[in-house]
C-alpha cells in the first residue's frame, strides 16, 4: 500500500458517511461511547496503534455487531439524478443561444464533399506549360510593334506573361527601375548593378535564354540614359549604311509601369501615343485553350471550397470564423493564396466589406466572395445563400432572383446576338442588360422585357459597380465590363470576363426601396466568349451559374 502522510491519514481513513448507533436502550450511542468493530479490536494491543487512532484507541465507528445500526439516507444518488438531468437541459440551452456543429448537426447540409478524381488529375496535367509557349507569346508582341519601337515594362504579371519570369512574387518592385524591354524579338533586361547577381539568380525559360542581354546602371547614373544609349547603340548595329528605320525612335509602355518610371523615360525618349498599346493588351485579352483549362480549373475548386465551408457553417457563426473555414477549404483544394470577402446580412450591403464577428442570424444572407490561384491563373466567384435552417423573408429572395436574372441578362444577349447578325456586341451593351434588370425591379415595372432596353436609363444607384472584369493572371485586368470609354471596346473570341450584378440597399440609406433596407446581393461567375466558325457567338461558364434560389 502506498504511503499516506500523516497530516492526511484522519481525513483518509474518516468514513463516507455518518452512522447512528444505538444502544440496547435505544440512545444515540457517541463515538466515544461506541464499542470498537471487533475486527478492530485494538484494547489488548493499543501501545501497537498508528498514529491514526484516537488516544483511546479507536477510529471512528463503522459497524458495530452489538448493535442495531440505522443509517441515514445518503444525498449521493439524488445529486448523480439531478446531474443527469441537467445534461440535456443544458444541450436544449446550448441548441437555442448558442448553436453549433456539435449541438446542432441539423444545420449542416450534407458531410465534406470530395473533388472528383478524375477533375483533380485534368488539372494537374494542365500544370505542364506548352512547348513553345513564350517564344509564340514573344513573336506574337514583336509582330506587333514597328521596327523602331520597343516595348517596355516592370517585374508584374505582364513580363511573367511574356518572359516567364520575373514576376510580382519574384521581384519586389522600388525605387530603383529594373526594366524589361522588348525589341526585334530580343529581351533588354535593365538592373542595378549591385542587384545583377541576385537578379541573374531568377529562372528564365530555357527557351528564352538566348534572346536576353543584360544591362547594368550604377547609382550615380540614369537608368533611363542607359537604357536609351543602348538601344541605340544596338539599333545602329543592324542599320544599313545611313538607313536608320530600324533605330529606336518611341516606347510603348505596359498598363502596370509605375508613372515616375514612364516620367523618366519620356526625359529621353518619345512615348507612341497610338494604338500600339491597344493591340499588344488584346494579346493576354485573348486567352489560349490551356489558360481557359487553367482558369476552370481554379474556378471549380474556388466553388467546391465554397460549397465545403457552406457546410461547416451553422447559426450563430462569426464572419470572421467562415472566413477561416474557407481558407482551410481552399488549401485542401491546393489552390494558392485563396481567400475571400465573408459578409452577413447587412454588411453585405457594403460590396468588399471587410469581416467582423457579426453573427449569422436566422433572416440573414451569406455572401461570399473567393478567389485563388492554380498554375499562376486566378478565379473569381461569388454567392449569396442561406444555410437550411434560417428563415429568409420572402421578400429577400424575390431581391436574389432579381440579381440572378441581372447576371443571366448579358449571357442572353450574347445569344440574341446571332439572330440579329450583330457580330459587333461591346462591353457597355452586356453591362446595361444587367444593369437595366435591376432598374426595372427598382421602379417595380412588371412589364420589362429585354426588348425594351433601349427605353430604360442606366442606373448605378442600387446596382453600384461595373458588371465585370477580365480575369487571368490578374484578379482584375482588362478587358472591363463597363459603361463610358472601356465599354466601347467590342468582345472578343477569347475574352474571359467576370459577371457579377449586385442590388446594395444599405442599413443606413434615408428611404427604403420596394420596403427593404440592410441587404446586399452579389452573384459571379466567370464567362468565356468563343466564335464559331460561322461567325456565331456562344459563351462557357467557368462556374455556376445558379439556376434556382437554393443553389450555390
């Protein structure tokens, strides 16, 4: 037996429970009155007791064979009762203010769903780039530019477009230029000195690699000067004779260089005020079949990872807790930097509202807007849902199909676009068919229809953003579905653009409109425009769209 300290041997050995003894009279016998157990029977060896024992030898009475015991009832059963009794109290407690997954497995959907096997295995496949993709992509700009122009660019996407290399993540743009240019089908690749080492250390296509030159500047010169000096040193050595219609003349400058960039440039050379520009951006406009797989592909895991976190959610969740579950949910997809915008109710009035620990009540929305990343190509979608316990008002889900029919509008008109042989359909046409649905549920006109848009007034005062976006490398990049100058712009076979219509009716605005304030809707999904060989134009999801208030 172990050893009990001593201090501790009397509350040890003290009995569970108390036991009156009585004696032959029928008193209360005290535990100095009572007689020993006689299997403690310590009077003829009391010198040999532990210290444990009373001076007169005795422990406290448990049982006495001389004697009628009568015990008290114990307390212990009952409060084992009660305790039993409170566990589904508190679970009933637990379910109505503060529900969860573990007290409330009603609200979710359906258990983790998997991706197909055979989807994860296409998309993998889609991650080997083509051969000969940058050296095409570096003929196709060359071809484009005159002989005695050059093109000319920052470390961004549109250099990792057409080099390979050098992208955002690869080089951390500062004061210092570090220029690209590209000229009769050679890359210039402008660096501090003190940085060519490290910038020497950046992977460059195989394929590429013997179209690079390199071109140093040090801190007390002009990187513009040098660069300018060189292109014309190098002008002058293809030059015949006199003839100088190959020498560098004019640049034409990248959507993403930084102004001080073309300031410093335009002090030494002349920038093309033409239409260059225009043509060498319809160049990533115009996705190839292998960006259009890439962009499904983050699409539909962007969607199955909202799907998941949809399931995990329940009543009484935080924004801020959702936004976390979609997280995990796209890295378990493998897509990169996947992240999104997570807002209930009212907040979802506000279009990139940023997340609170506001709590999903049972009238209230969910819009979720996600993207990430697979093979460097970006998705982007958004849905507002419900979960199958809350209770929307009638009058919110009228609004969502309202926004649905806004996002199907455009994708209509591309279509009706055949009939009436109209092959040149712009970007401002697809932005007021959405544009005018949402109008007309403002005005409460019954009557719409689509052959009635030129009647109608484009209205950004509820439906307050454009309707699109290019999408590729970039979240956001051109073309744009808009009204004003970029929405002149026609479609194009190739152009993948986001379609993404919203009504936002802010808690705080003066007047309600069709009686409802605090609620914001917002459906996207992603569109490929393609031609067929007829001339007709027919359009691809990338996802979606929902076709009943329900689906996500």
């Amino acid at each position: 037996m172990f050893c009990i300290p001593v201090h501790l041997q009397e509350e040890v050995f003290r009995p569970r429970y108390e036991l009156h003894q009585t004696n032959e009279a029928g008193e209360v016998a005290t535990h100095d009155q009572s007689p020993l157990p006689t299997h403690m029977n310590v009077s003829s060896e009391k010198e040999d007791l532990p210290s444990m024992y009373s001076e007169k030898g005795r422990v406290l009475p448990m049982y006495n064979e001389n004697v009628s015991t009568k015990p008290t009832r114990t307390r212990r059963p009952k409060s084992i009762l009660v305790k039993l009794l409170l566990i589904p109290l508190f679970m009933i407690w637990q379910y109505i203010f503060f529900p969860s997954v573990e007290f409330n497995p009603s609200s979710r959907l359906h258990e983790y769903e998997e991706l197909d096997s055979t989807i994860i295995a296409s998309c993998k496949s889609y991650l080997s780039l083509p051969s000969s993709t940058y050296n095409n992509r570096l003929s196709t700009l060359s071809d484009i530019l005159p002989q005695e122009m050059v093109w000319i660019s920052e470390p961004g996407p549109s250099t990792y477009y057409f080099i390979g290399s050098f992208s955002e993540e690869e080089w951390f743009l500062s004061e210092r230029p570090f220029l690209i240019s590209i000229y009769q089908n050679k890359i210039i690749l402008l660096t501090p000195s003190f940085e060519s080492l490290r910038a020497k250390l950046i992977d460059i296509p195989e394929e590429l690699k013997d179209k690079v030159e390199w071109v140093e500047w040090n801190e007390d010169q002009s990187p513009y000067q040098i660069l300018s000096d060189y292109l014309k040193q190098e002008s002058a050595v293809g030059a015949v004779g006199d003839d100088d219609d190959d020498a560098v003349k004019r640049f034409v400058l990248d959507d993403g260089v930084r102004q001080f960039i073309g300031k410093g440039l335009r002090d030494v050379m002349d920038e093309d005020k033409g239409d260059v520009q225009d043509e060498i951006r319809k160049i990533r406009e115009r996705k190839s079949d292998w960006e259009k797989n890439l962009l499904k592909c983050a699409n539909q895991f962007t969607l199955h990872a909202i799907r998941n976190t949809r399931n995990r959610m329940y009543l009484g969740i935080t924004e801020s807790h959702t936004g976390r579950i979609l997280r995990e949910e796209m890295d378990k997809t493998g897509l990169i930097g996947g992240e999104g915008l997570v807002l209930f109710g009212e907040n979802a009035a506000l279009p990139h509202g940023s997340g609170t620990d506001r709590k999903l009540g049972k009238d209230d929305l969910v819009l979720i807007d996600a993207g990430g990343k697979w093979g460097g190509y970006v998705s982007d979608i958004t849905r507002t849902f419900s979960l199958p316990s809350s209770k929307i008002p009638k009058e919110h889900i009228e609004l969502w199909e309202t926004v649905r029919l806004a996002q199907r509008a455009p994708y209509e008109l591309l279509l009706s676009a055949n009939s009436s042989n109209s092959s040149n359909l712009t970007f401002a046409e697809l932005d007021r068919s959405a544009r005018e649905i949402v109008s007309h549920w403002k005005n409460r006109n019954q009557d719409f229809n689509l052959e009635s848009r030129s009647d109608v007034d484009v209205d950004f005062s509820i439906f307050t953003h454009r309707l699109g976006h290019g999408i590729g490398l970039e979240g956001h990049e051109s073309p744009y579905v808009i009204q004003g100058k970029q929405g002149e712009n026609e479609i194009q076979p190739g152009n993948v653009f986001s379609l993404e219509p919203g009504i936002y009716l802010p808690a705080n605005m003066k007047s309600k409109i069709n009686g409802l304030r605090g609620i914001g809707v917002r459906l996207e999904d992603c569109l490929i425009v393609e031609q067929t060989k007829q001339g007709n134009w027919k359009g691809e999801w990338l996802s979606g769209p929902v076709e009943k208030w329900g689906d996500i």
